[in-house]
C-alpha cells in the first residue's frame, strides 16, 4: 500500500490536474460562443446566397449556357476533404473524421473510383500516416488551424486551388468531411459534396423572370466563386465551433473524473492518517502499560 507521503503528492498532482482542465474548459466556452455568433451570422447569408444562385441557374432556358462548376460528369477520381483540428483534448472530434474518411475511402474504391485526400488540420494529417497508408495525399493544407479563426483569406485560397484542379478535369467529384455543430455535446460527422455544385431546390417564389446587369454569363461567372469560397469557409466555421463545442465537453468530463478521483484519494489518505493516529495511540498506550508493569 502506498504511503501517505505518496498519496499527499498525488493528491497535490490531481489537484493541479483539475485546476488545468477547469483553466481549458472556461477558455473553450469562451472561444465557443464567439465561434457560435460567427457561424450563425455566417451560414443564413451563406444559404440565401446558394438560394439566389440556384434559382437563378434553374431561370436560365438556354440548355446550351452550363456552369462548368455545376456540370456532373462520370466519376473517376474523387477528392476527399478531411477538416479536423491541429491538436488533441476535444474527445472524440478528430477520431470520428479519421472513422469517416477510412469509410468514404473503402466506399469509392469498391465503386471502382480513385481517391485523393487533402487533409485540413494536423491531426488529419497525422492520422492518414498510420491509417490510410498508400492513398494518394493531394496538397497538405494540415498547417491550415480551425482551433482559432478561420481566415476567409486563406479559405478562399484553398477553394480556388479546388475549383481550379475541378475545371482541369484533375477530379471529378469533391467532398467535404467534418464535424457539424448541434449543441455543445453533439458534434454530427458530415460529408458534403462541394463540387460539383449540388442542385439546391429553390423555396418558395418560383418566378422565372430575372434581370441582370451586365449579361448572364458576366453575373453567373462572377457569382459562383462568390458562392463557392462561402461553402467552404462556412464549413470552416461550422467545424471550428464543433471543436470548441467537443473541447468544451472533454474538459468538463476531465474536470469532473479529477474531482471524483481527488474525493477518492482525500478518502485513503485520511483514512491511512486515521490508521497510522491509532496505531501510534496504541504504541503509546502499550508502552506506558509496560513501565507500570
């Protein structure tokens, strides 16, 4: 059994445990909600704009005008997009994107498709090393940290670079894979197609009458970037406060085993100290009894 030297350093050492993970869960909440009111005033202009798009694109008659980002053609080669964080302590956030991305893999291969993989986020990175060996790893954007502020900037050079390889013909299809944010406690893994554009049903007012300056084409053309780099930081986003969200919960769990560990150790140690009290009692006792005697 240990000493009540060693216990009373563990019990300072999960004491010091508890106040770090109390210290990361605050900070967590904290980022959590500024990364909420990020998300929120982000995804409806992000989805009205995909509306506009789409009913703009279904007004159009001549069968002939086709946007070369929204045109399906026979898949090939498919390239995955894996977003998960570029550190550890968020539970199960980066696992179930790696779990995700080992399933979608063995999905296109059995189709007969070839998969590429552009990891966002270290730890995505880090996992293709030892799980998925032998895919063919596209541009490594694993330097790429959503733990912070998504920068628009740097998103919208990323989706340029994929719509760019998609016009070339270098894949054929794209999907993004990352965690989607429902509540702290429930972060959704998702897998969106991101090109080519997926037909959007249009809501509401079907009016087929639009006006446009300068041309159709000239507005299309200049739109569909647009559209295209909000996809792809809203998704930023919407991973980037999942993060927060599994992080939040992860220490809150780590909190919450740490005090039930330091009662459970506080309850030994006073419990030896009681024992080591009567013993020394009884010594003394049993003494003093023998010098009468």
């Amino acid at each position: 059994m240990a000493s009540l030297k060693e216990i009373r350093a563990r019990i300072g050492s999960v004491t010091s445990t508890l106040k770090i993970t109390s210290a990361m869960k605050m900070v967590s909440a904290a980022k959590l909600h500024k990364a909420e009111e990020r998300t929120l005033s982000t995804v409806p202009y992000k989805n009205k704009l995909t509306e506009v798009l789409a009913r703009y694109l279904d007004s159009i008659e001549d069968e002939n005008y086709k946007v070369s980002l929204s045109v399906e053609r026979e898949v090939k080669k498919v390239l995955l997009v894996p977003i998960a964080s570029s550190s550890g302590l968020c539970g199960a956030f980066n696992s179930n994107i790696s779990k995700l991305l080992k399933k979608k893999v063995i999905e296109h291969q059995e189709a007969g498709h070839s998969v590429i993989v552009m990891p966002v986020g270290k730890k995505i990175a880090d996992s293709l090393k030892f799980t998925l060996r032998g895919l063919n790893v596209e541009t490594d954007f694993s330097n790429i940290s959503i733990c912070e502020k998504p920068n628009y900037n740097v998103a919208s050079q990323v989706a340029e670079a994929l719509t760019e390889d998609f016009t070339k013909g270098k894949f054929d299809r794209v999907e993004l894979l990352y965690n989607h944010f429902k509540n702290t406690g429930t972060q959704i893994p998702t897998e969106d197609q991101f090109l080519p554009l997926p037909k959007i049903e249009a809501k509401g007012n079907t009016n087929r009458l639009y006006f446009v300056e300068p041309d159709a084409k000239t507005f299309v053309e200049n739109l569909v970037p647009i559209v295209v780099k909000l996809m792809f930081y809203a998704t930023l986003l919407d991973s980037s406060t999942a993060e927060f969200g599994a992080r939040t919960t992860a220490m809150q769990i780590a909190s919450d085993n740490a005090e039930t560990l330091l009662g459970e150790i506080t309850q030994l140690f006073n419990r030896l100290r009681q024992e080591s009290i009567t013993t020394d009692l009884i010594d003394v006792v049993g003494g003093a009894e023998a010098q009468r005697n």
